[in-house]
C-alpha cells in the first residue's frame, strides 16, 4: 500500500469517528473500509476486553466465526492479549496455538489497542495470502488502533 493511499484511508477513518453514530456502527465501519480498501486484509475485526482476562467479538467485516469469547493467552488474538503487544503470524499453520476461524486463513495481524496503559481491544486482521503482511501495515495498523482509541474509548 503506498503512502498517499495509507493517508486517504487514515482519514477516511477519521471521518468515520466523527459521524454521529453508534460506537459499533463506527468499528463496524472501519472494519468494512478496511477489508474493502486493502486487498490481503480479508476479515477485519475488532475484540474488545471485558473482565480482566476475556476478548470478546465486536463489530467485524468478513466471515463468520465461532470465536465470540477468547481467553488472554489463547490463539493469536489471546496471545496479543496476553503479552500487550502486535503479534504477526505469516503462517499460521505453523502455530501450535492458532484458533482457526476459516481454512481459508493463512496470516494473522493482531494489534492491541490501549487507552493510556489499559488494555481496550484488538483489531484483528486476517489473511488467505501467505506472509502478506510488512512492517507498514503494523504501522499503518498501530495508526488505526491510534484514531480509535481517541475517539472511541
């Protein structure tokens, strides 16, 4: 993704935080612009703390999954969790603790986000490419967890 591309969906997404809605109707949004707007992100979601140890599914833009409530430690988004920091995952079936949500998946990106030093949520990023993902989509990512942790928690 090129840098003038990275910005407009940067700012797309602040508009999207702006508009007078829903909190989920704006990560919902952001999720759909996403998975629309970059072409190895093929489900986006975000997974939101609740308690002290649990992810739980939001707003997400793809298919289904069954993984609605992950333990910290748990799969790649549990491992994210756990450790508070990004976790890429080029192939996961290398992964001993991979939760498959689709055999279509390859490659997982999981970014926390963080409201001063607690942790809020994830976007999760998933993947049918193998190692589709480079350290600007961290960044660019890392940027999106940014604007929605300003915004929205």
């Amino acid at each position: 993704m090129r840098g003038t591309e990275r910005k407009a969906i940067l700012a797309e997404i602040r508009d999207i935080v702006r508009k007078s809605a829903s909190r989920d109707e704006k990560l919902r949004d952001i999720c759909e612009l996403l998975r629309k707007r970059v072409d190895h992100y093929d489900w986006v979601g975000f997974y939101l703390v609740e308690g002290d140890e649990t992810l739980v599914l939001g707003p997400f833009s793809g298919e289904p999954t069954v993984h609605v409530r992950i333990k910290f430690g748990e799969g790649i988004c549990g491992q994210a969790a756990a450790l508070k920091k990004p976790f890429l995952v080029q192939d996961v079936s290398r992964e001993n603790n991979y939760l498959s949500c689709s055999p279509l998946v390859k490659s997982e990106l999981v970014v926390p986000i963080f409201k001063g030093e607690v942790l809020v949520g994830e976007l999760d990023i998933d993947s049918h490419k193998l190692a589709p993902f480079n350290d600007e989509d961290l960044k660019f990512l890392q940027d999106v967890c940014k604007i929605v942790s300003d915004a929205l928690f």
